[in-house]
C-alpha cells in the first residue's frame, strides 16, 4: 500500500484545512485533523515512521504515523522554508526565514516516540563569508554527507552562489563548508536543486538557475561530488528538458 499526504482546504474564509491520506492504488482518502490553516510544507521521513507539517506563522508539527498524535512546536525565527530528513529518519534539519542558522530536531527514543530536541546547528560563513540575509532552500543527499543550501542577497562575490557542506551526524548534526557552486550564465539565481536518491558514485547534485538576461530560459547544472571532484556536465533547459 502506498501512502501519499496533501493538505486540502476546506474552508476559502476561516482558511481550515484536512490532512488527508491518499491510499494511492485504491484512491481513496482519510481526513486525519482539521484546523491547521496556512500549511507550508510536508515532508515523510524516509523510514515513514514520522511526518512534518510547518505553517506560514512559524509553528510546525511532528508526527509519529502509527497513531498520528502530533507535537506542536514554534519559532521565534520565522516559518519553516526548508526540511530536510537525514536518511535513518532519526532527525530533521530546518531552514527558517528569518535565520542564517539551521535547526535540527534529534529524536531521543525510538518511534513512534514525539520525544524530541531542537537544537542550532550553526553556520559561520553564512555571515562572515557572503553578507547574507538568511537561508532560502535546503537539500541534504540519501548519505546524509552532504548539504546544499542557497541564500538571500549576499555580497557581489556571493549572490547566486549555492554553499555546499560536509556533515557528520554523530553525536549531533555538525557542517562543515567545503566550497561554492555557481550555476552557468551570467548573475544565475539558483531556484531549485536536488540531491540523486540512489547514484552510487556518490551525491550528484541538480540545480535548476534561471538566467537573468534569459528571463524565459533556465540552466540545469549537473554536480558529482565523488569526494570533492569537479562539475562532470552541465544541462541546458529551455521551455523542457534537453539531454545532458
């Protein structure tokens, strides 16, 4: 059985909404809980034994699937813009808007246990190095060894730059900056970029720039990080995807 989430709205003027679990083969749906208005996002934990929800006022949610009981937590640093589950789904890291420095919640015991730590993990050069105003996407490859992440404005040097890290998960979530990734063309802004789930040569990496004297066109960048090589190829998109 294959499970697959939304969120459905349904109330346009109290904005309430459903949790609904989608049985994928057989189509039908389950409301779970009505009331959480203003959903941003919502992420699986690769063991499915947990689940997260975040909303735009900076609340977020975990839950454990074998009950859905769920644990409310908030933020003083803005809504969540970005989660990301190491690969045992043990913890999870966040992005906040309005912080250059990540969150990880540690799970003290086993599922479906909400017994949980959120912790800094903090980021030095996001400051010291590119001037930033904060953290705008994250992604954090299957191995849990690598972590990319964009950020807002920058100095000129910077703007446009991906950050990639090294990451040790033991005891606690700990990154280490290894260096910065420009996409092609002139002044690219990264909008999405995603780690390949299962290459085994180790994390590639996908971003996805749009190109500012090209508004109608976009770049793909191919990134094979085989412990610190170089850019293998790069992919040109234009309307759909080409060949790379």
């Amino acid at each position: 059985m294959v499970l697959f989430l939304e969120a459905e709205k349904v109330n346009s003027y109290f904005e309430t909404y459903d949790f609904i679990c989608l049985n994928v083969f057989s189509g039908l749906g389950t409301p779970i809980r009505r009331g959480l208005g203003g959903i941003s996002m919502l992420k699986w934990s690769p063991t499915g034994d947990y689940f997260f929800s975040a909303k735009f006022d900076g609340t977020f949610y975990l839950w454990e699937t074998n009950t859905w009981t769920s644990e409310p937590w908030s933020s003083t640093s803005g809504f969540v813009k970005g989660a990301s589950w190491d690969p045992d789904g043990c913890m999870i890291l966040l992005a906040f808007s309005k912080s250059s420095t990540l969150g990880s919640i540690h799970f003290a015991s086993k599922p479906p246990s909400l017994d949980a730590h959120l912790l800094p993990v903090e980021l030095p050069e996001m400051m010291s190095l590119t001037n930033s105003q904060g953290i705008e996407k994250i992604a954090w490859d299957a191995s849990g060894e690598r972590l990319a992440l964009s950020f807002k404005d920058g100095g000129d040097l910077y703007r446009g730059l991906i950050a990639i890290y090294d990451v040790r998960r033991t005891p606690l979530i700990s990154a280490t900056l290894i260096g910065f990734i420009r996409g092609p063309g002139d002044d690219p802004k990264p909008v999405a970029f995603s780690f390949h789930d299962k290459f085994k040569q180790g994390p590639l990496l996908f971003v996805l720039n749009v190109v500012c004297f090209a508004p109608s066109h976009v770049l793909g960048t191919l990134v094979h990080d085989s412990h610190l090589s170089e850019r293998i190829c790069i992919g040109f998109l234009e309307n759909k995807m080409m060949q790379v």
